[in-house]
C-alpha cells in the first residue's frame, strides 16, 4: 500500500482518505483517495493505477478507490 501512495506522490498527485461508509447505518470505511485540482490529475492517476485492480469512483473533487481500504497504519502514514 505504501508504495502505491509514493508512486501517486511521485506523479505530484494529492494523496488522502475518503470516508466510503454507509451514512445510514453510520459505519466508517476508510478508502484511499486523490485530490483532483485540475481534469489533468485524473490521467496521471490513471497512469499509476493501470496494474492496480480496482474500479476508481469520482466524487466531487476526489478520485477514490472503494477497493482499497485504509487501515491505522496507512492512515498514519498518509497524514504524515
């Protein structure tokens, strides 16, 4: 996991955290996210996620990945 957040880093991209959970029932689900500034960032994502499986999802500003959740440590790491 760590490495996929230093390539996404590597490419200038905003790596965070998207809460994915369910707001009825109130359950959290930490899944890994990118920033998107500019239409321009979703393709350099998508460079770095052609090995990765997963189906990317766009909300707002943020390209997320429900596929790849976040656990404590990442969590750390990504805030660090």
């Amino acid at each position: 996991m760590k490495d996929l957040i230093d390539l996404l880093r590597a490419d200038s991209l905003k790596v965070t955290i998207h809460d994915a959970g369910d707001p009825e029932t109130g359950l959290v689900n930490f899944v890994l996210a990118v920033r998107i500034d500019d239409p321009l960032d979703i393709w350099y994502a998508a460079r770095v996620l052609k090995d990765v499986r997963c189906i990317p999802k766009c909300t707002g500003s943020l390209l997320f990945l429900p596929e790849i959740t976040i656990d404590a440590e990442t969590y750390e790491y990504i805030c660090a």
